[in-house]
C-alpha cells in the first residue's frame, strides 16, 4: 500500500507555481493532502521546527537561500523528511548534486504533469521510509559488531578488509577508512608471543585461523595485545565464498589472570616451603597430603617418608599425646578451627621435639586441613636463659643491696681496726687481733666488690689503655703465678691498641682467665695471650651476642687444659658456679670478669671441648686517641697536714663519726650532717671558707647531687666528692654519670685522704 502523503511543505518563492502544484494534486485525486506553501527557507524552518509534514517540494531559487545552500538548511531542518528538488531546466547538474547531500528527487519545471509530480512525491516518501529501515537495520548490525567486545574484520577473496568494527579499530590502531582495501595481515599483524615471528593464519583466506596458543597482535603504535581469533567464510546467495570474518579477542587481562594464578601458585608454594614453621596438609582421617620443608627439617624424615607413613591423627605421636590430637579433631568438626595446643613429636632419631599444633579446615568440600606445626625447642631454651637472666638480675639485685649496707659496716669496721692497728703497737697481742679484724674486712670488701662486679655496679675509672702495655705489665706477674710447668706466650698487637677501660679492673680480668687456665693444667701445659683486631658487622651469628657494629680490640688467653663441657660453658660466669673445691674458689671470678667486661661495653667468647682446652675471648671497643699514664696501683699517702674545711655529710651515723675523726686526725675543720637539708642549713650559718663537700649520694630530705647542685650556687669556691657503699645506675646518675670525683665505699684513710687532696691539691711552698 502505497503511504499516504498528508502534509506537503512547498517552498516556492512564486506563488502562481504554488498555486498550480496544488491544483495538480487535486486533479490526481489528491484533495486530501494538505498543501502548506512559504516562500521563503527562513519561513519554512520556522514551520519545520513546529509542525510535522510528510515531504518538502524545493525551489532551488529562493530569495533568502540558492541552490545547494537551500538544500543543506531544508535538510537540516527536517533530516528525516523526504526532499524533492524543483530545478530550472539549466540547473540539473545542480539537482543531481542536491541528490548527493540529501535530497530524494528532482522536478524540472516546465515539464512537470500532474502523475509525474504525484508519483515523484510517493517515491520519495517509499525511498526515505526504505532508507530508514535500511539505516536502522545497518544501525543494529553496527551496534551489534561495536558492542560484542570483540574484533570484528571482513575481508573479500584476496583477503583485503572490507570491515573494521570499532573494538578492532580500539585493539589494531587503524581506522576503517585506513584499514579498507589493505591486507588483513597488516591490520591484524600477528605473531607467535614466544618466537616473535609473524604468526601464519592459515593458506584459505575462509579457512579457520591456524594461529599459536599464545598468539599477540602488535598494534600499529608498537603495543602488544595478547589475542585468540577465529575466521568464518562469508556466502552470496548461490553459496559461493565471496570474502570471510574474521573475530579476535583481547585476552591479555585473562592471560594476566592466568599468570597471575600461576605466579600465585609458585608464591604459594615457595612461601609454603620457605616458611620457617612447620606446616602439613592432611585430610580429615589424618593422612598427610603435602608437608613443606620446615615440617621435614623438624622431624628428620624425608618428604617422601612423612607422606607414606602419614597415616592418622597419632601417627609419630607420643601415647601420651593421643587424647590431646582426638580432642582437637572434635573441636575442628564442630567449629572448623582447634584451638592450638602443645604435644610432642618422635623424630627420625628417635629424640622428642616438643611442639605448638594449630589446626584449620582448608577445604571443606574436600575434607581437609592445614596443620601449623612451630617448634618450640628455641622457645624452651629461651625460656630458661630468661629464667637464668631473672635469677641472674635477682643475684645482682641482692647483691647490690647487700653491698650498699655492708659496705658501710665495712667501712666502720676497717676504719677503726686500722686506727686500732696503727695505735697497738706497744700491744703485741692487741695489735695481732686487730690485723685479723682488718684481714677479715679486706677479704670481705673483695667479696663485695667482686659481688658488685658481676652486678655491673662497680665504679670504673675508665681511661684510654695500650692494651699491649697492659698486659706487658702482667706478664712478668702472670709467669710467676703459673709456676714454672706451664709456659706462657704473649703476642701483643703490632700496632696500639687503644680501649677506654679501667686498667686494675681489665688487670683482674686477665688474672682471673690466667688462675683459672693454670688450674685447668695440673700436669703442666701452655698458656698463650694474643691480641687481635677484629670489625663487627653486628649482624652476623657467630659473632658475640649483644655488641655494637664497629671496630673491637680482642684478648685470648688459650690453654691446652682438661677443657670444658657444653654444660659447664653453660653456667661458667654464673657467679657461684665452679668446679673446684671448696678450698680452690669462690666461684665469683669469672662472674667478676664477666661483669667488669659487660660494664666496659664489651664481651666474652668461650671456645673449649672436653680435653680439647679453652680460648677464652675479651672484646673491647677501639678507641682513637692517645693512651693515658696509668698511675701505680699503690699510691703513697699524703700526709703533709692540712688546714681546710669540710662539710661532712652522711646519715649513717657510725660511719660519720668514723670519717669525721679520720679526717680531724689528718687537720680537717668537719663540718657534719646527717642528711642534705641540714648541710644546707650548716653550709647557710657558716662565717668562713668551705673548701670541700664530701657526701654520701644517697640522702634522706636531700639527694648528694641536688646537694651539690644547691652547695655550688651557695658557695662555688666549694670542690665536691662524693661517696657511696655501691654505685647503681641512681647512684651514676646522680654523681653526673661517674664523672664527679668519687670514693667507694669502704675506703681506708689514706685512700680518702688521696681522693680529697685530687679534689683540693695542697698550696704550693712558699
């Protein structure tokens, strides 16, 4: 049926040709169709933008628009409306280019009839009604190829692409237009991603694509897209091959996915094996289904043995163990996760190892399990030398304490059998006893003082030591002492070796190792000490736990004795702890060494099998500077008379009365108080000089160094020395870190006259 036209839009500048185009519908038994005539194109998009019509009669003549500018803005004003061209006889080369840019037909004035106008109107309207629905239908099947998501190309029997969908233009880089006529090799340039050759698609232009598993398309930029494709031969209408399409696929996010998973599995299964814990894959009867390395390295087995004998819950578990594995069975049903819980393995050698097992369910439609299985040997062994430092640090503790209190009772006690020793001598016997009260004292200070030492509370007085001149020092001492069947060899450095030491404690040390090497060898044997350099990474295993990166200064004192246990090393500088008897030792020498050794910032290595002897090694930290002079261990007392005044401080009053006479004796004004506030106050009321200020640094209402503090803004012509029973990190602190002038406690008169004459040096002569 043919459409009806009810709305015909004529623009004719002349309305007599209106006039008659109307007349000639009516005489074709058209009386219906509405005729709407403007005269100009203006009028005409102005009708179009507010009204609909069915087709659009074109004078190309108009006042206000002339030829092909006539057609783009009637066009354009209606696209979808058909457009019949009215031409003069002279302008149809005109029309025929109005047809190109949108028109449907054209009418040649002066040869119009009545049917031909009437037929040339519905031939327009059937034209742009086909030209719709074919638009529509090539618009579906472009959408259709741009909406896929994949690359569509068709190529003709040469295999030159006639089609390029929009996806393929996305993945290849060409355009349509670029891509038209080209050889769909070069479009679609393909290659073989692990030879990098160009990929061959097959000798049939309409034959399936023959391309590699892992085929890539470069893109016409240099990028490479991973690709999979398929070809289907295209048909005429007699079945003949005319062309094919082909279909390529981006793949590359699947590919990624693909390596991904497999790179995800290889992480796995290194971090499975790398894992320090170990870790069992088993199903729920017990069956072991994949151990990793730590798991073999546990319990001795090869992987090969642990999956064949993995055969049930029990299996190299102790039978005391049993319950603990059936009740975490339960609980990994009933919850999905057990609780973790401590057992023991039967290792390969048949030794026990005791471990932590945490229990999950992996897969439950599999039925299986992960097994977390952590050694707790190291645990164990931690656990003990925590105990052991706790015990360690409540010896130091006690012994501190014990120290602080004893050593004030020392002081009084030493003190006066001195004053006793030194005032009997007209009484023998008297005077006899007296020196056994002091002998007694003295072996009890070095007890405590030794106490203090494996404490780390002993006071150092650090300076810069020839390490080599240290021990050249000793060495006449040390062959003495080892006797002539054991030969000593000292090897100092070639170069200094400076550290910043205590010269009398780095000597004790030293005599402590070489005592203890000469009673390894009863029968005789050798004795070496060598000096060494050595720079720590800080890092490394098999170096000494606990030092610092840097350059260290080493000592070794190596015997060729009975040698010692794995045991015995265990506990060798736990004070207490010997082999000896009774009559030989204490036990405290080389918990004393090791103390005045960790209090220095250094450390101790012992290397020593059973008959094998023992190195016993000193690190130190290397110093730069120069070494200082080493004053000699006895020091001759000054005992020229003194004149000045000194403000005496201490609450214990036994051991003030004592210093208070020892220092009268040596002409002393004392000034004395029990605790810091009152020295402030008897400092306030003082007319004259105070030349010292000797303080305990321990004091009620008043510490010794806020004492100090408030005495050197009073009174800054007043030198201070402090005095304490031990000296703990307080007791450091409040003395400004060991850096004051200091005495410990108990001291002898000599020994506080010398430490009060280095805080005030007598006036020279006159």
């Amino acid at each position: 049926m043919a459409p009806a036209i009810r709305t015909l839009l004529v623009i004719e500048d002349n309305p007599g040709d209106a006039r008659l185009l109307r007349e000639m519908l009516v005489e074709d038994g058209k009386p219906s169709t509405n005729v709407v005539h403007v005269e100009t194109i203006r009028d005409a998009e102005a009708h179009l933008a507010a009204n609909a019509v069915d087709v659009i009669l074109l004078d190309l003549g108009l006042p206000d628009a002339q030829g092909l500018e006539a057609v783009r803005r009637a066009h354009a004003a209606a696209p979808h409306v058909p457009l019949v061209i009215l031409t003069g006889l002279d302008d149809e080369s005109l029309a025929v280019n109005a047809l190109q840019i949108g028109a449907q037909d054209y009418l040649v004035k002066g040869q119009i009839e009545t049917r031909g106008l009437s037929r040339a109107l519905r031939y327009a309207v059937e034209r742009n009604l086909l030209d719709g629905a074919l638009f529509a239908e090539r618009e579906r099947a472009q959408v259709t190829l741009d909406s896929i998501g994949d690359a569509v190309a068709s190529t003709d029997l040469a295999g030159d692409v006639t089609f390029l969908n929009a996806v393929g233009q996305a993945l290849t880089g060409w355009t349509l237009e670029e891509a038209r006529g080209q050889p769909i090799a070069e479009v679609l340039n393909l290659h073989d991603a692990t030879t990098r050759q160009p990929a061959a698609i097959g000798e049939s232009q309409t034959g399936p694509l023959d391309l590699p598993g892992d085929a890539i398309l470069f893109r016409r930029d240099g990028g490479e897209i991973a690709i999979e494709g398929s070809r289907a031969p295209i048909h005429d209408r007699d079945g003949r091959s005319v062309g094919a399409v082909i279909v390529v696929r981006d793949v590359t996010e699947r590919r990624g996915a693909e390596q991904a998973m497999w790179q995800s599995q290889l992480r796995f299964r290194r971090l499975f094996d790398a894992h320090t814990i170990g870790i069992a894959i088993a199903d729920l009867a017990g069956r072991t289904l994949e151990v990793n390395n730590a798991y073999v390295a546990m319990l001795g087995y090869s992987r090969s043995e642990l999956l064949a004998r993995g055969q049930g819950w029990n299996d190299l578990t102790p039978p005391e163990y049993h319950d603990r594995s059936e009740n975490a069975l339960a609980e990994l049903l009933a919850t999905g996760v057990a609780e973790p819980f401590e057992k023991e393995y039967i290792r390969a050698d048949g030794t026990r190892i005791p471990v932590l097992v945490g229990v999950a369910m992996l897969d439950a439609s599999e039925s299986t399990c992960i097994m977390y299985i952590v050694d707790l040997s190291a645990r164990r062994l931690l656990e003990d030398r925590l105990r052991h430092a706790q015990k360690m640090e409540a010896i130091g503790q006690l012994a501190g304490g014990v120290a602080h209190d004893f050593n004030n009772l020392l002081t009084v006690i030493l003190g006066h059998a001195n004053l006793l020793v030194d005032e009997l001598e007209a009484h023998e016997a008297l005077r006899e006893s007296a020196e056994e009260i002091r002998e007694a004292g003295n072996r009890a200070v070095t007890m405590t003082r030794q106490l203090l030492a494996f404490s780390h509370r002993q006071v150092l007085e650090p300076k810069i030591l020839d390490l080599n001149a240290v021990v050249a020092t000793l060495e006449g001492l040390l062959r003495q002492m080892v006797g002539e069947d054991v030969s000593l060899l000292v090897e100092p450095l070639p170069e200094v070796a400076l550290v910043l030491a205590d010269a009398g404690q780095v000597e004790q040390v030293l005599m402590n190792f070489a005592v203890n090497a000469r009673d390894a060898m009863p029968e005789g044997g050798a004795l070496t000490i060598v000096l060494g350099t050595v720079t720590l990474a800080g890092t490394g295993s098999s170096e000494p736990r606990g030092l610092a990166a840097g350059p260290y200064i080493t000592v070794s004192v190596g015997d060729t004795g009975s040698g010692m246990t794995a045991e015995t090393k265990e506990h060798l500088f736990e004070p207490f702890f010997t082999t000896k008897s009774p009559e030989q030792g204490t036990g405290l020498g080389l918990a004393t060494a090791y103390g005045i050794v960790k209090q220095s910032g250094g450390d101790i290595r012992v290397a020593s099998e059973p008959g094998e002897g023992a190195i016993l090694t000193v690190y130190l930290p290397r110093v730069a500077g120069m070494a200082e002079t080493v004053a000699a261990t006895a020091r001759i007392a000054m005992r020229e008379p003194v004149t000045e005044t000194l403000l005496l401080v201490e609450d214990d009053a036994a051991v003030r009365r004592l210093t208070k006479r020892i220092l009268e004796a040596r002409g002393y004004r004392v000034i004395e108080a029990a605790d810091g506030r009152e020295a402030l106050n008897r400092a306030a009321a003082h007319d004259g000089l105070i030349d010292l200020l000797l303080t305990d640094v321990v004091l009620p209402h008043l510490g010794g160094r806020e004492l100090a503090r408030q005495i050197r803004v009073l009174r800054p012509e007043t030198a201070i020395v402090y005095m304490s029973g031990f000296a703990d990190d307080t007791v450091l602190e409040e003395t400004g870190g060991g850096q004051a002038l200091f005495i410990l406690k108990p001291f002898t008169a000599d020994g506080l006259a010398d430490r009060l004459r280095d805080a005030v040096p007598p006036a020279p002569a006159a």
